[in-house]
C-alpha cells in the first residue's frame, strides 16, 4: 500500500486486520490515515493524507495543495494543511481549517484547492518573499504537471481519471488574485497583494530562482530579464539564462547544492565569446554570503555598463 488510505475502510473490507494496521508494517499519518512503512513520508505523502482526513467535501490546501498540483514551494517538515465544512482538531503536524473548499478540484486523484485558489490562500499570509516564490511557483505554465479538474461535490470516475493525466499546465495571471480580491473584499492579508503581483513572475523556474531575483530587486538593483534567451541565425534558442541584464551582458545562473553539469560550463565559453559574463550562485549565496551577492552583483553591473559597447 503506496498510498495513504482511512484505515477503518481497508478493515472494513477485509484487506487489513486492526492488529496488523497497529503493528509495525504501517505507519499512522493522520486519525485513520494510514501508509506502508515501507513508504518514505515526503511532503506529497502528507499531502495526499491530508486531503483524505478532509473527507468527501474537503480539500487540501496552502502547501499541500501545492505539493499535488507539481508546484513545491514550501518547507520540507511545513504541516499538512487542509481545508474542510466539518471542525477538524489541528495538531502540530496539521493545520485544519474549516470553511468550503474556494475553487476545488482533483489533481492526480486528490481533491485540492485550485493553482489560484492555493495562491490566494497562502500570498495573504506569507511574508513578502515567501509568497512571491508561492506565486511565481503555482502560477507558472508547465508540461508535466498533472492534470487539474474543476470537481464539486463527488467527483465521477472519468473525472478522477483525468486528474491522474499530465499536460502543459496553463499557469494564470498573477493580476487574477487581484480579481480574487474584488470577489472576497475585507480578507485578512488581501491589501498586501499588490506588492506580491508586483514582484511577480512566473517565468521562474524554481523557488531558488525567485529568491535570487528578489535578493537583487529588494536591495534596490534593477530588476533582471527572467530566462532570458539567446537565439541562433535560425531565430532558434540555443541558451537561456536564469537571470540577465542585457545592456551589461551580464548573466546570472542559480545552481543547487549538487549542480556540476559540463555542459554548462561550455555554454559559458561559448556565451563569453560573445561577449557575456556568466556569474552562477549556489544556495550558499541566497543565504550565509546573500549580501556578498549583492555586492558582486552591483559592481559587475556597474563596470559592466560602463564597459559596454553603445
């Protein structure tokens, strides 16, 4: 059993006894929420256990929606959050809310808030950085991510299927949770979403992306071309940089902590013959050295400017 299941149905129709659903070969996420032990417990696990103790007409939601929806942008060890009509008890690794589900639906089986309706939530109450990478991550177009599907009340059996398929992910205009906003005026945390829209966009390609945008705009540079392209003499992208200011020929690449392709290293010689400096930051750099960051970056795009050719 890789999926979380109501430990109650599965005895109930005999494929569990309650002693052996007690014993060491299962592992209780939530009241009733059970998984194989065998299963390592991620932040999609938690996820997809959370929209089970929802019940048939609630949701996941905040983080955990969008863990199933493919746009992870929270913690590792952030609680399951849900959203249900029926009181739930919270408890330290669950945040329960209770309320109608806003824009609710299935994504790879699961019934979770929608991509905007997920951004609307957490956007009003993550601190500015926080939900700017929240936004730029859930509004963002992909083309494997699973499929979601608009349900409410019980979802049929062909809906369900559908939600378990992948295709290019539409993404949203960030500006629609100002529209959200029309619709719900007066909710706690709203006047501060046009700031977050602002420094919106979904162009980025992971969460560390955005905070390294948002590192260099916050300290008051201008604000970089986000996947900036370089085409070839068939109008064809051949390269694309994280981040980038064009007039200085400067380009800026996020690397992760395990990040060491070749190929990138003879993009950059072939990137410098043209004239680009490559300058790539590791995690290291968003965080302990963030203001040595910043400094390098200001300088180069200084001497940079000043160097180019008019």
């Amino acid at each position: 059993m890789e999926e979380p299941f109501r430990g109650s149905e599965a005895v109930a129709r005999g494929i569990v006894t309650p002693g052996r659903l007690r014993g060491p070969r299962f592992v209780r996420l939530l009241p009733d929420v059970y998984v194989s032990a065998a299963v390592p417990v991620t932040p999609v696990l938690r996820a997809r256990a959370a929209s089970i103790h929802a019940g048939p007409l609630g949701a996941a939601s905040a983080y955990s929606a969008a863990e199933i929806l493919g746009a992870s942008c929270g913690p590792w060890g952030a609680p399951a959050e849900l959203v249900a009509p029926r009181r739930i008890r919270p408890r330290p690794d669950l945040l329960a809310h209770q309320g109608v589900p806003l824009e609710p639906g299935l994504c790879d089986g699961v019934r979770v808030t929608s991509p905007r309706a997920t951004a609307w939530e957490l956007c009003r109450r993550l601190d500015l950085v926080d939900a700017v990478v929240a936004l730029d991550a859930l509004a963002a177009r992909r083309r494997d991510r699973p499929v979601f599907v608009p349900v409410r009340g019980t979802p049929a059996p062909e809906q369900r299927q559908l939600s378990r398929m992948t295709a290019p992910c539409p993404g949203f205009d960030p500006a629609d949770l100002l529209v959200l906003r029309s619709l719900h005026p007066h909710v706690r945390g709203s006047a501060r979403l046009d700031r977050v829209v602002a420094l919106a966009d979904p162009r980025a390609e992971s969460p560390p992306e955005t905070r390294l945008r948002l590192l260099l705009v916050l300290a008051g540079l201008p604000v970089p071309q986000v996947q900036f392209p370089l085409y070839d003499g068939r109008s064809r992208p051949w390269a694309r940089f994280d981040l980038a200011y064009p007039d200085a020929l400067l380009a800026i690449e996020y690397d992760g902590t395990h990040h060491d392709d070749p190929l990138d290293r003879i993009r950059d010689i072939r990137t410098a013959a043209l004239g680009w400096q490559t300058l790539r930051i590791t995690a290291d750099g968003l965080t302990r050295n963030a203001g040595r960051t910043v400094g390098t970056v200001r300088a180069l795009l200084a001497q940079r400017t000043r160097l180019a050719p008019r």
